[in-house]
C-alpha cells in the first residue's frame, strides 16, 4: 500500500478555539519537544486516540511521517520494540517526571 505524501497546503484545517493561556502553554511544549504547535497537538491527539483504541492502524504514528523529527523517529522505533509492559512503565515513568518538573516550575 502506498502512502500518500502529506501536504500542509493539501492537509484538512481545523479552526479551534483555545481558553487562554493554553496557546502559551502548547507552545512551551512544543518547544521544548523540538517540534511544531500543529506537530505537538496531532502527536498528542494520536496518542490519545491509539490509548483509546479509538485511532485505526494504518493512521497510526509511521516513523516516516514528515512531522517527526529525527529523534522522535528514533524514539518511536525504540519504543516499539519494547514490550507492553516495558512501554507502560516507561510512559508512567515520564509522567511522573513532568509531573515533578511542573512542580519545581
């Protein structure tokens, strides 16, 4: 199956609407991710859906999806050869260390 090359002049637009403060926030994040607002909000929107079961398959993350850095390729490659149950604790893991990192902030 080929994948269709993504296009932001091609990509369907959503218009949303923010409380304030969470732009700011958003954009924190993503800088801090070394990646886009729009590349931080679909990875945080993907990893939600595929959490939920609710993402299919073949519209889950693909490491040659061009909104991903290089490092987020790595990571994602990594992480998928861990077991479930190593991929449970290392995403608690990190969690609990932004949790703290937020608390110290």
């Amino acid at each position: 199956m080929k994948q269709a090359i993504y296009s932001s002049r091609t990509a369907d637009k959503f218009v949303v609407r923010l409380p304030d403060g969470m732009r700011e926030r958003i954009a924190d994040v993503a800088r801090n991710h070394h990646r886009s607002m729009n590349s931080e909000i679909i990875a945080r929107l993907e990893q939600s859906m595929l959490q939920e079961g609710s993402l299919d398959e073949d519209l889950s993350m693909r490491l040659d999806r061009p909104e991903l850095s290089l490092h987020e390729r790595e990571l994602l490659q990594r992480f998928r050869q861990l077991s479930r149950r190593q991929q449970n604790a290392l995403v608690a893991l990190i969690a609990h260390d932004a949790e703290m990192n937020a608390e110290e902030a």
